[in-house]
C-alpha cells in the first residue's frame, strides 16, 4: 500500500524560495529569471520536471492512462478483462497497479480483454529499479508516482512499494519552510515529502532517501486517532517541529532533556492539540540539572478531552530562554509550570476554563529569575475555578506589561515564597486582576520574604473578597502601586494583617469596595500591632466609585484594639469622603505620627477669623478638624487692641472635637478681632 511519509526541511542556508528553486532548475539545466513570481517558478519546475528528475538519477518511466490506489476504492483488482480504474475505463491502457493485496503483483500493465500482461519496458528486474518515476495522465490519482522498495527487485517476487511524487507540492513546502528561522531544519507532522535543502542535488533536495520514515510519522490531522508516537518521533530528531494545520490526539509526550526543543504551529486557529490524559504535563522540558537553552513552543491551540484535575502544558525544569507564545490552552490545570527557569516569556497567548480549585495558570518556583508575561489572559471559567492565575514562590524578577489580565481565576496573584527563602523584584504595568472569587493579590505567610514590589497603570477589582492582602504573619518590604485601581471589591480594598515596611499607594483610586456587605468593609484596613514604617498616600481617591452608592464604612480604618504604630508616614493630597461612617477610623492609633496634609474629607488644616464682642470675656470658635487639637496645635492672634483687657488665652481644656474658645481677662469695651490657624498631625 502507497503510504505518506514525513518532512524534512534542513534550511541551514537559510535561503529563499526562490532561491532553492533556482539550485532545483540548475540540475536539470534550466534558467530561472531573477524577475520571476514564486508562481512563475512554480510552471517553469512543473512544465520541465522530467528532465530535473532525470538529471537527479530518478529513472522516468513511460506514462501510463491510470492507476490504483487504496485511497480510492480500486486498490486491489483483478488482473483480467478491460474495466474502470480510478474513473478511467480501460482499453488495451497502460496502467499502473500500486495497492495489490499481495504487493509483488504491483506494477505496471497493459489491460486487455483477457489476462493481463505486465509493460514490456517494465518486467525486468534490470527496468524495476528504486526512485522509478512514472507519470498518471488520466483518473483519480493522475499526478507521478515513485518506486521506493530497495534494489534489487524481481518482478513478480519482490513487493513493491509506490508514493505520490507532487512536485507543486514539493514547491509549496519549500516556500513555505525555506525560510526557517533556527537555521537548524525542522521536522513535520503528517505531510507526505523529504526536503533536505543542505545537498547540491535534485534527489537530495526532493527527496532525501536516507531520511524517509514512514509509519511512526504518521500523525492524524483529523483527531480521530493518537498521534502521541509521531509527535515523540518528530521531537526525538532534535530538529525544529512544524506542525501543521489540523487536530491531533496526544496523551502526554516523552520529556525532553535537550537544547533547543522547538515546536511550532500554523496558529492557534489552524492547529489544535487535543490532550487525553486528564493528569499528565504533556510537554516536559529539562530535568532540572543540566540547564537547558531556547526552547520554544508557539501558535497553537491545546484542549482537552475532559477537564484536567493536574499536569501542566508546559512543565519546564532549569531551561533558560523559553518562550511560549500565540497559544490558547482549555480546560488545562495551568498552562507553564517554571522550576529554577531563567528568562522565561509567555506572550500572546490565553487559558480559559481552568477549574481545578489548585490549578495554577502559570507557577514559578524555586530559585529560578526573571519571567517576562505579555498579553497573556487568563479565565477560569464560570463556577469552580483555579486557585491563582500567577503563582510565585521563591523567584528574582517577575515582569508584567500591558494587555495581561487575570480574570475569574481563585485569587488573580499569589506570591508565597518558603522559609528561608525570598520574592524579590515584580514590575507589573498596565495589567487588570478581575472578578476572582477570592483575592485579587494575595502575600501569604509561608515563611519567606516578599520584597520591592510595583504596581503601575493597573487594575484589580470586583473580587468576592480584598482587592489586596496580606496575611497575618507574612513578610513584606517595599510595596508601591501607582495609577493603580482597587475598587468594587467584596470586602476590604486593602486588607493588612501584618504591617509593611515601605508600603507607597500614589495617583491611584481605591473605591467601592465592601459591595458584599456595605459599610461593613473599609478602603485599607489595618489590623492590631506592628509598626508600619514609611507608609505614604498621596493623591489618593478613597470614596464611593462613581456612579454608585457608598459601600465602604471608613477610607482608613485600625483595628480596634491594639492599634499599630506608624512611623515616618505620611497622608497627603487625598479625598477621605463619602464613605458611610467616615473618613478614617484610629482606634487606639496615634494618628500625629503621620503627617497628613491638604485632603479632602479628613482635615487637618484650618484658619480663619473670630469677633469677640463688647460685654463679652469669652467666644467659642468652630475649628472644622477631623481630629480633636491638643496644647501647641492652635494659635490665636488679635488684629485690635485689647481695650480694657489686659491678656488673652485659648485654654486646652476648652478644646472639642468641633471648637476651641478664645477668653480675656476682662470686657474689653469693644468688639475685638482675632485670626486663628491650627494645624494637626
């Protein structure tokens, strides 16, 4: 039976199309303008394929009328009598017989109206040779076949084996593969031609005989059966592997311990991978000893034949330089798995359905640095969903840029590095966390350190619990969010259960929030004990979100017992209001170790002017702070004479949440004016 096999295309050159065609047209002395169109090339090759074949070494047989085939339902016939073959009806006709039930009868004959007789150019072993070619003028395989079982053959004894010969199909493969970027080949999966471009000859370069394999490469495109053993055949090469359009079954794939693994799609609209197993990663790379470099997999689609409840899509241990990217995966347990990786990019590409409750869309873990994500989307799903959309633990550089959104994920980031270990360096810029049943950002307590972290141009809302948290316990240093959102969040905007050393929150909005249950929740919370050192807001709106009614209970709001400590803080140039109680809440706090300054809803500045009238010793004055002044907070300044009144004060003990009274010694017989200014923490 005439069967495909794979391809081969070796562009160590890294040569055009046109290029190869006009090496190809050189054998056979044939010229190929400069000016020409690949298509032009394409009829100058297909309209003098006979004498470049002949010029290679094939040996070009005599055409025949027509010819059977198992791919159409004449492949085995009956040698005798004139009948329909391939849609041709036989008349004394030369044909050529390829897929005989007893393969030795195969070959080429002419009919007649009784037995059959073999072509006299064409029934001898010395005429039966390897690579002979021979033209189909007429039917349902009209095209050329080849000859491919291996001299020497006895005819009649010796089975033979034939294979479609395409040259419009040899050209297309080349354009569309010369230009392999790797320079280093590449493999494919279920195409029927050998391309090697590195070889001076026509043979070579259309059909690499040495490098022909048959059965293992043949992958089905249509997703009716497993393909795993071509896929592992191809990767095994070592070369590039270029899948092509269509839908392949794998269940998981052997791991690769190498450089350079590379596959590649015709994109995620146009090659669909289908994983079986429900467990198992489907590409592992590296094995965590050796580093491994450049591995890349690209432009395609991965689901699965039921939802994953583990194994990753790509499962990559100590590489350095891996990219994935233009990939869309459905229904994974998580889409790369990175251990002690360098230099990791995933760009381009979108997770959806991925509700395995400790499904991870990407993990990062120990000890590995600097992972690049670009445009990557991420949606659970509806219902259950996967724990974190990014997972980090023990990591040096984390790099997140426009375009990447974490949506409908458990808890959109996590960052958990171990004892004794740390989490430094994340750069997230222009990104949105949305809607996760949990936590937009979670800082767990699990015994490492988190350190410098910022968050610019962002958003991170609608969650059913914080916008942001940190757990009692967990160790924070250096947290700064910029032009940064938390809004419409169940609960807390920011909930802090252990303090942060270095926590900034600038130009940015925290509204909305407490939508489960308004004025519950508060815009940050900060809970009991601790010291919080430098701690700034400034520019800050910590109100209702627009257009909707007030939900959070304070901006700020300390826990009530215990307070913590702030140290070297600062609150500046924010609005406080609108919120259902208040603007914040101290508790037992000091608020006079923050400066706080020019915010609207929480005063801490006032002035103004008071008229103490004739006959009277006293005025009470309306200060309109949020926070009651203390000794040395206000100072009064009479702009008349005292008249009779020898002196004036403003006592402490008369201070109040709301006023403060100015008294003299005596009526001063007329009216008296004073300024005031107070200034509080």
């Amino acid at each position: 039976m005439s069967t495909p096999t794979r391809v081969v295309v070796n562009n160590a050159r890294g040569e055009s199309f046109a290029d190869v065609a006009r090496r190809i047209g050189a054998i056979g002395d044939i010229t190929i303008p400069s000016t020409y169109s690949d298509a032009e090339v394409m009829a100058a090759l297909s309209s003098n394929f006979a004498e470049i074949v002949a010029a290679a070494g094939y040996t070009v047989i005599d055409a025949v009328e027509t010819g059977t085939s198992a791919l159409n339902s004449d492949g085995n016939i009956t040698l005798t009598g004139e009948q329909t073959i391939a849609g041709v009806m036989t008349s004394t006709s030369r044909v050529l017989l390829m897929d005989q039930t007893a393969p030795a009868e195969n070959g080429i004959y002419v009919t007649a109206a009784g037995a059959w007789a073999r072509a006299t150019d064409f029934d001898q072993t010395a005429e039966v040779v390897q690579g002979s070619y021979v033209p189909v003028t007429g039917g349902d395989n009209a095209g050329a076949w080849v000859l491919t079982t291996a001299d020497p053959i006895t005819v009649g004894t010796t089975a033979q084996t034939w294979r479609m010969w395409n040259l419009n199909q040899t050209l297309q493969l080349i354009s569309d593969l010369a230009s392999t970027a790797s320079g280093e080949g590449a493999s494919l999966i279920g195409i029927d031609l050998s391309v090697a471009q590195t070889s001076e000859t026509v043979g070579a370069i259309l059909w690499n005989w040495a490098d022909v394999t048959a059965a293992p490469w043949l992958a089905d495109r249509t997703g009716a059966a497993d393909s795993t053993t071509a896929f592992n055949d191809a990767l095994a090469t070592g070369r590039p592997v270029k899948v092509p359009s269509g839908t392949f079954k794998i269940s998981s794939l052997t791991a690769l311990d190498r450089d350079g693994v590379v596959i590649d799609g015709a994109g995620p609209d146009l090659t669909i991978i289908q994983q079986t197993s429900t467990t198992a990663d489907l590409f592992t790379i590296g094995a965590g000893v050796t580093l491994r470099y450049s591995p890349s997999i690209s432009n395609m689609s991965f689901t699965v034949a039921s939802t994953k409840t583990a194994g990753y899509l790509v499962k990559a241990s100590k590489t350095f330089g891996l990219k994935v990217s233009n990939v869309r995966c459905d229904g994974y347990f998580g889409l790369v798995d990175l251990v002690t990786c360098q230099w990791t990019t995933i760009r381009d590409s979108h997770c959806v359905n991925m509700v395995a409750t400790n499904g991870k869309a990407v993990s990062a873990r120990s000890g590995g640095s600097n992972l690049i994500i670009q445009n990557l989307s991420v949606d659970g799903g509806v219902g259950t969903q996967c724990y974190a959309g990014l997972y980090v633990e023990e990591w040096d550089g984390v790099f997140m840029s426009a375009g990447t959104q974490f949506n409908r994920c458990g808890n959109a980031l996590v960052i958990a590095p171990p004892a004794a270990t740390n989490f430094d360096h994340m750069f997230v810029s222009g990104a949105s966390f949305d809607t996760c049943s949990g936590v937009g950002i979670l800082f767990k307590n699990s015994g490492g350190n988190i350190r410098r972290l910022v968050f610019s141009a962002g958003w991170n809302g609608s969650h059913s619990n914080s916008g942001v948290e940190i757990e009692a316990g967990a160790s924070v240093t250096g947290l700064t969010f910029d032009s940064w959102r938390t809004v419409n969040c169940g609960s807390y905007g920011f909930n802090f259960q252990e303090p942060v050393d270095g926590f900034s929150y600038t130009d940015g909005i925290i509204s909305g929030n407490s939508t489960s249950s308004s004025g519950t929740y508060s815009g940050i919370f900060f809970a009991n004990g601790g010291t919080y050192n430098d701690m700034n807001l400034s520019n800050t709106r910590i109100t209702p979100l627009e257009g909707f009614s007030n939900s959070q209970k304070y901006a700020i709001e300390v826990e009530a017992a215990t307070g913590p400590v702030f140290a070297d803080s600062t609150i500046v140039d924010c609005n406080l209001s609108g919120n259902v109680t208040g603007a914040i809440s101290w508790a037992s706090a000091n608020p006079r170790t923050i400066f706080m300054r020019n915010n609207t809803g929480y005063i801490t500045e006032a002035q103004g002017s008071a008229t103490l009238l004739n006959g009277t010793t006293s005025i009470a004055v309306n200060h309109g702070l949020s926070l009651t002044p203390i000794a040395g907070e206000i100072m009064v300044t009479p702009l008349d004479d005292l008249g009779t009144a020898s002196k004036f004060r403003v006592p402490t003990a008369d201070y109040t949440s709301s006023q403060f009274t100015i008294r003299v010694n005596a009526d001063p017989g007329a009216n008296v004016g004073f300024a005031w200014q107070a200034v509080v923490a």
